[in-house]
C-alpha cells in the first residue's frame, strides 16, 4: 500500500471491500430465464445485511520506503477462496461455485 495518508479512509475503504466480497461469496446471485435477470430489485437479489455481517478486524501494513498507492477493491477478490477454505478445514467439503449457499454446502458435505 505504500505509505498512508488516509488511515480511516484505508481501513473503511478494506472493511467495506470485505462485506462486499462476503456478498459475493454467501449470497449474491443472478438468474437468467429466458435471457432476462430474474433478480429485478433487493426484494429478491440477497446483499449483505450489517446483522450477519462478522466482526472485522483490520490492520494495514505501511511501507513507508514507497510512495502512496490507491487502495482500491483488492480485498474483494479473496473473500470467496477465504471463506470457502474455512469449509474445507471445518467439514473436509470442497466447493468451487460461489456464491456458498446452506443448500451447496450440504451438497459438497454429503459427497466428501
């Protein structure tokens, strides 16, 4: 990341990442029928709620030796592969379609 100019900026930028990628992870899904998103409102496409959402503790690494860099949405990217290892470890079920729903995770139980 460089060196911070912003710590409550980062930290918010990475804590708000991590909910979105738990989204992706635990809930997020789209459904074609016939060619159309079946998911037309957030009545029926599922998007974190701050009542499941886990604690999250974050810390950012400097290195103040580099110059700034933009913090981006890296955080994202990883959540699917954390959480869906965290299953592995847990039950020795494997899954490799996100998102990681009740229904997927019984799935890949039974067969492991």
């Amino acid at each position: 990341m460089g060196r911070v100019i912003n710590p409550d900026g980062a930290l918010a930028q990475m804590e708000g990442c991590i909910t979105m990628g738990l989204g992706y992870c635990l809930s997020e899904e789209i459904h074609f029928r016939g060619g159309a998103i079946q998911e037309r409102n957030f009545d029926s496409y599922e998007i974190p709620h701050f009542s499941w959402l886990p604690k999250i503790e974050t810390v950012l690494v400097e290195n103040p030796g580099l110059e700034p860099q933009g913090g981006g949405e890296p955080p994202i990217v990883n959540m699917g592969a954390v959480v869906a290892n965290a299953v592995f470890d847990a039950t020795g079920a494997r899954l490799y379609r996100l998102p990681l729903t009740p229904d997927r995770v019984q799935e890949a139980f039974k067969k492991g």
